[in-house]
C-alpha cells in the first residue's frame, strides 16, 4: 500500500476549500509519488489528511481528485483502491464518508 500523509503549513486551516488548491495539494503531495508508477501498481493508496481537517468542500475534493480517478480506473475502483483516513482517528470515517459523498461513490 502506497501511503501518503498530506500536509499543509498553516496548522489552523480546518476547512479545505477550492478547485486550484485541491489540484496543488495533488500536484505537489500525490503525484511526485503515483506518477512514475504504472496504472496496475495503484492497486492500494492510504490518503492520510492532517488532524486539524475536518470539512472538504466540493471543490477541494474535485481539484484534488480530478487527476487521480482517470488513474485508477474512475470511480467504479474508487473504494477497492483508495483509502482516506485522518492523523486524527475520530475524523477519519468522517472524512471518508464526506469524499464518497462529493464524489458520488457507491
């Protein structure tokens, strides 16, 4: 499993927003680490989000995620595939549920 724990330097943001910012966050935290991999060795990526994030909202989510469905197959593989947890372990669930949400997993 390919683990990668997101950050971001102002610790008191605990909303994530926005189309651009969710495209940074990936372009600088995620592909460095997905890209030079082939499609067939996606097969399991953790998505740790810092303690303090306790809201994405729906563009955040669709920036961050817009480059990274095409390279797992699309949303049918989203759940076999992608795992989304918090370093804070009472969000984790909630920020799960909170991506499927937005993204329309089933």
């Amino acid at each position: 499993m390919i683990k990668i724990e997101l950050t971001w330097s102002d610790k008191t943001l605990e909303f994530w927003s926005g189309n651009n910012f969710g495209r940074h966050i990936y372009k600088e935290q995620v592909a460095p680490t997905i890209d030079p991999l082939r499609n067939d060795q996606l097969d399991h990526i953790e998505l740790i989000f810092p303690k303090q994030i306790i809201f994405l909202n729906f563009s955040f989510v669709q920036g961050f995620f817009s480059e990274l469905l095409p390279k797992i197959g699309g949303i049918s593989n989203f759940k076999k595939k992608i795992k989304i947890t918090s370093v804070n372990a009472e969000y984790s669930e909630r920020i799960e549920k909170m991506v499927w949400e937005k993204l329309r997993v089933r």
